[in-house]
C-alpha cells in the first residue's frame, strides 16, 4: 500500500508524528510511504525506517510571482500522482496541508473538525477521524494513524524509531568534531526558541547559575546559537561561566551528533529538546507558558509553579514592556532544575 503522508512543519511538530510511524510499521509492514515536507525538516523525516521518500515543498519560500508559484505547485501536483499513492494522511489539520494534499488525487484521510487546528481543513478530506484534544501531540498523532490503518490504540512509551540513527552517530561522533575528541563531558542546553515564543526562554541569569553548578561536578555547558540573538544571549552566559562553550551555527544533523555524545541536556519547550529526547537523551525540560508534551520515562518534566501556567499565550500578560522577565520563568529555579537533572547525569 502507497501512503502519501503531509507534516509540513514545525520541528516539534514532524519529531511528534514519528512514533507514530513506529506503530504503523509493526502494525501494516505493507506500507509504503513517503513524506511531504518543509524542506528545512526533510533530513528528519528521511531518518526514520519506514519513510521510503522525503518529498521537500517549500509554502514557506515560494517563488515570488503568482504565476512562478503555480508552475511550482503544477510540478509538484505531477510528481504526486506519477507516483499512484492509494491513501494520502494529512496528520496536519490545516488548509494549506489539505490542499496540498488533494493534489495527489487520492482519498485523503484526517482530522474531523473538531479535532483539527483549522476545522474547515477537514471538508478536504474522504475520511474524518475524531481524536481527543486532551493526550500530548505524540498520543493524537499515534491514535490518528491507529484509525485510518485499523490497528488497536497504541500504549506504551512513544518509540521514535531513531534508535539505529543515533548509534550510527554516536560511532562517528569523536571523528565530525574536534573538542568532542577532548572527552570533557558536558551537558547540552537548549535555551533559545522562536521569536515569536521568547517567553518559553528561561531567563540568562538562571542558565549561568546551572551553569556554575555544572562546573563544580565538572561538566561543560554546550550552548548552540542559530542567529545574532542567540548569540549575544549565549554570549552573556559564557562570560559569567568559563564552562560555557558557544556552539557555532550549525546544520539539524550536525547538532544531532553532538547531542548523542552528551551525558544529557536542559531544554525549553522547543523542537531541539524534542530531538534530543528522540534520540534518548536524558535530561529536563522546562515549561512555562505551555503544557508539557513530553512523553519519556528518561525526561524530568518542569512545569512552571506559577498560578497563571500554562496560559498557552505567546505574549505574558503579566509584564508592561518586552524584555521585563517572565514570571513564569523565574519561578522556574535553578536549584530546582539542578537537582531534576542530577539523575540523569548519575546514569548517563
């Protein structure tokens, strides 16, 4: 059977639809499938076992000029129904990934309206599965894939499927970067998200007191930066800890090398600690503003003890101008952090 599966995006997003993958490849070893998806998250789809192809669209960088973008559009509808898919899975449930969808001329299978982020997405489809809002993405994306492929409910703890990805990176590791063959053991954190999500961010000062706390057992503080922000936040870290070490920009698959060689990591509610938890990294993840996704026996989930957390907001009511902390966050302390990642670092 030839399954046309649409995630677009985001990070987090793609890394929560992988379990689902898992369950549906020891369920219907029949399946075939392929994936559409933002180009900057292809790598990621291609790692797991049963994707067969990893079909990259950019909606998010189209061609400039309506008619550029309908040639492109044009192509890729060609290049989907060569290919004959008897099932399309729009895992998504929003009107851009619908009607991508529809473009392979195949029954198309998804959210019913009220379990989709855009309801209206749901008329685009032959098949209408309904799924409680209430388990973590990685649940509804597994309960999802149960419906539309006849399998039992699925339980257990998620498995991503990247077991084999991480070995093949943890061997390779020591070669790819030079302070790696150091042998320092560190730690990574995962400080940073989206702009329009800074309120996730756990505050500098709090990062450079874990930092210190590191540094008495002995540990370095890894610290990645994908653009000039970042950069002067890790900045601020490092010269108050001199066991921070400031990552350069690098590539989703270079940072997942790194990650398989750390003893574990500290992370925001963010698409690189969902990687790091996909890969079986123990640690901690931090949530302030939004409920927590994760869904591993390895990861100490934080929630912030705040009265108004999570309020699912991207801009803290609490506070009269940006930049002013996040009460949400401060009360996050790093005592507390410290003494949740203690044990994975016992074990790692």
């Amino acid at each position: 059977m030839k399954v046309l599966l649409l995630r677009l995006s985001s990070l987090g997003d793609v890394l929560h639809t992988l379990p689902a993958l898992t369950d549906l490849q020891a369920a219907r070893p029949d399946v075939l499938l392929d994936w559409l998806i933002e180009p900057a998250f292809a790598p990621v789809a291609a790692w797991h076992p049963l994707v067969r192809r990893s079909l990259a669209f950019s909606l998010r960088q189209r061609p400039r000029g309506g008619t550029a973008f309908l040639r492109t559009v044009l192509r890729l509808r060609r290049e989907l129904r060569a290919a004959a898919y008897d099932l399309v899975v729009d895992s998504q449930g929003l009107y851009k990934s619908a009607v991508l969808a529809r473009l392979a001329g195949a029954q198309v299978a998804g959210l019913a309206a009220r379990s989709a982020r855009e309801p209206l997405a749901s008329l685009l489809y032959g098949q209408r599965h309904a799924v409680p809002w209430g388990p973590t993405a990685i649940q509804r994306n597994r309960e999802l894939f149960a419906q539309i492929f006849a399998y039992p409910r699925p339980e257990g703890e998620a498995d991503y499927g990247l077991a084999r990805q991480a070995e093949r990176w943890r061997a390779a590791a020591t070669e790819d970067f030079e302070f790696l063959r150091r042998g320092a053991p560190f730690v990574l954190g995962l400080h940073a998200t989206s702009r329009v999500w800074q309120n996730k961010e756990w505050p500098v000062g709090h990062w450079i007191a874990l930092a210190r706390e590191l540094a008495g057992e002995g540990y370095q503080l890894l610290l990645p930066a994908i653009d000039e922000r970042e950069r002067l936040r890790v900045e601020s870290i490092a010269n108050a800890a001199p066991n921070v070490v400031a990552l350069p920009p690098l590539k989703l698959e270079d940072l997942g090398r790194i990650m398989v060689a750390a003893k574990a990591f500290v992370g925001m509610d963010t698409g690189l600690s969902y990687l790091a938890a996909a890969l079986g990294l123990p640690g901690v993840t931090i949530y302030g503003p939004t409920p927590p996704e994760q869904a591993s026996r390895q990861i100490a989930v934080l929630q912030s003890p705040e009265s108004c957390a999570p309020c699912g907001s991207r801009r803290c009511r609490r506070i009269a101008a940006p930049g002013e902390p996040i009460p949400c966050q401060q009360a996050l302390l790093p005592e507390q952090v410290w003494m949740a990642l203690r044990p994975s670092l016992a074990v790692a």
